[in-house]
C-alpha cells in the first residue's frame, strides 16, 4: 500500500513493490515526468500561478533497509534535485552521501567566510554597442576557500540562499559594490552603473527596501545608478508581492531588471504590470544565435518587445565577434560577456581598455 504525508514544503511518498511504477523501479525517470503539470502555470482564482517540484527517489534495499535510511537518502537526492532545478528528478548514489556530507562542511566554511574575509567582489562590464564603451558593471560575488581554492559560485551561493546566510551576505555584497562604484565615479567615471543580483531569500526579506536605501545613504551612491536584478522565475511566483516589493524599491529611484529572461513562465500580461527598467537576455539563448534560427529569432524577438516597452535590453554571455555582430545589427543596448571581459577583481577593471572617462 503507498503511503504518503506531508512535512512543511516537502510530500514524502513510500510505494511498495505492487504500486511503485515499472521505470522507478528500474531507476529510470517516470515517463509521465515530461508532461508534468508542474511544468504547466496553474490558474487559481483567476491567478496564474507557476508551482515547481523536484523529486529524489531511494529505492529498498540498494538504497537503505528501513525506513529511516530510505527517507534520509531520497532527501539527499531531492536536495540534488532541487540544486539541478527545472523541475529535476533525481535518484539516489552513493556519490550523493558524500556530498550530503561535503555539503555540511562547506555549509560551516561559509558561516564563516565573511568574517574571515574570504570572500570578494569581482566586477564584469556592461558595454554599450552604440559607443562601445563600458557604462556599467555587474557585481558577482567569489569566495576564495583558504584550502579548497576558488569556489564556484553555483557550489556555494545556492547553499547561502537556503541557509539564510545570503542575507548578511548579500547586504555586504551591496554595500561593497556600491562603495565601489561611487569610488570610480570620483576618480573620473560618472556615469558608471552598477547591477546587483538578489536572489529569493534576499527578495523576500521584509526590511529589503530598507537595506538599500541605507546602504544607498551610507556610500552616497545615487539611486538610478544601481539596478537590482531578479529572476524571471522568482519574479512570477507570485505576482502581487513581486509587484508590491518591486513598486517600494522604485519608490527609492533604483533600477530594476529581470534576469535570465526567457528561460521561465512570464507571461506577457504580468510582465506589463511589473515596474521594470530592463530585460536581460539569458546566456543560453545568446549561445546559439549564430548556429540555430529558431533561437535567433527568439532573442530578436525579446529585442523587439524590450523596444516596444522602452526598456533596455541587456544579452549576457557574448563569446564571440558574430555574436556581437548579430546583436549590434539588431541594436541591444548593452552587451556582457566573456568577449569583453571575465569577471574580474576591481584594480583590473580599471585596466580594461574600454574602461575611459
């Protein structure tokens, strides 16, 4: 007989051999996961609403020989799961324990990272195609692990998010860039732009506009300098708070953008109702433009809409010199990629050969 109950956001499922699906048994994704509802958005009183779901599976008795063990390992692999996102489905290895526990150490390293001054702000530059030159920079945070070297990112900033550590994190993040950036703009760079991510922890803290504006106040820095950048995916999760969140920062004068536009749910009716001031093409899309026409078409298409609702239009992820072409042909206001610069520390930004007064 299944059983199944719920803990908090988690649906915890035990199948025994008479009901559990030939392909889980086999250790194959379910066929049925391709045409997922949770890939669909839902209307709920009139509301569209986007649901994600990621699922780890363990399996008796290669995976555990009671109960408990088989629970702990298929959180293990929904952990996996939920990291991979896009609705992701995952069964248990025994690779996965050992990151289970890998996870626990960097997760301690991390709680520690700031006040040991580990980690840094590296900048990568905005450039504008109609003058070719650097009018802004985004702000990428890197920590520099004292025996495991440079962390990616993708390892160790997902991690802050679910642990709450990305808030301290990322007010000192915005507190660094803009004291930064202000610094540039007095030493003969004015018009210089600074982007920040925030990610969901981040956004949906109650005291965020209050964060900003302090650190806007504290290192002088003006309001429509700096442009925060959510993801289209967390900006359609729920639509009202994203419009009441985004309405209280525009009341400060900052920016606001949407990144990895085009790689989730955004319906075009709710995208109009959003205060925006920019659009930022994903990095996959851009990848392709030059070798596949369905998806040249798709980031023509964004250039046009942004146009259309006189926001700038940002491609990030520009490799190569018929990528710029493509994009300069169809006038995307601002280019970001490897081709002009990786992210860099800030002494070598000021290096960089577009960077002019």
């Amino acid at each position: 007989m299944s059983k199944g109950y719920i803990r908090g956001t988690v649906l915890l499922i035990y199948l025994d051999q008479e009901n559990c699906p030939p392909d889980i048994r086999g250790g194959r994704r379910p066929r049925w996961w391709r045409s997922s509802v949770f890939k669909r958005p839902w209307t709920i009183d009139g509301q569209e609403i986007t649901v994600s779901c990621n699922i780890g599976v363990a399996l008796y008795p290669d995976d555990g020989r009671d109960g408990q063990a088989l629970l702990q390992n298929a959180e293990t692999a929904m952990l996996r799961a939920r990291e991979l996102g896009n609705n992701s489905c995952r069964f248990f290895t025994q690779s996965m324990a050992v990151s289970a526990f890998d996870r626990i150490v960097l997760e301690n390293s991390l709680s520690r990272a700031l006040e040991r001054r580990e980690l840094l702000v590296c900048y990568q530059p905005q450039v504008k195609i109609a003058t070719s030159r650097i009018t802004g920079v985004e702000a990428l945070l890197r920590w520099q692990h004292p025996e495991r070297g440079l962390v990616p990112p993708q390892d160790f900033i997902p991690l802050a998010d679910e642990t709450g550590l990305i808030i301290p994190i990322g007010e000192w993040v915005l507190q660094a860039a803009c004291a930064q950036v202000k610094a540039w703009q007095e030493k003969g760079f004015p018009s210089l732009n600074l982007s920040v991510n925030l990610s969901a922890t981040q956004f949906q803290q109650q005291e965020l506009p209050e964060v900003v504006e302090r650190v806007l106040r504290d290192t002088r820095l003006a309001p429509p300098c700096l442009t925060l950048e959510i993801t289209e995916n967390l900006a359609m999760q729920d639509i009202n708070f994203t419009v009441q969140v985004l309405t209280a920062m525009k009341k400060l004068g900052v920016k606001i953008s949407i990144d990895d536009f085009g790689t989730g749910y955004c319906s075009l009716k709710y995208l109009q109702r959003l205060p925006l001031d920019e659009l930022k093409i994903d990095y996959s899309f851009i990848r392709d433009i030059t070798t596949d026409p369905n998806t040249a078409a798709v980031v023509e298409m964004i250039i046009m809409l942004g146009k259309k609702m006189n926001l700038i239009v940002v491609a990030e992820g520009v490799e190569t010199e018929a990528q710029l072409a493509f994009l300069k042909e169809r006038a995307c206001d601002l280019l970001q990629g490897y081709y002009f610069s990786k992210p860099v520390p800030s002494a070598e930004i000021e290096k960089l050969p577009l960077m002019m007064p």
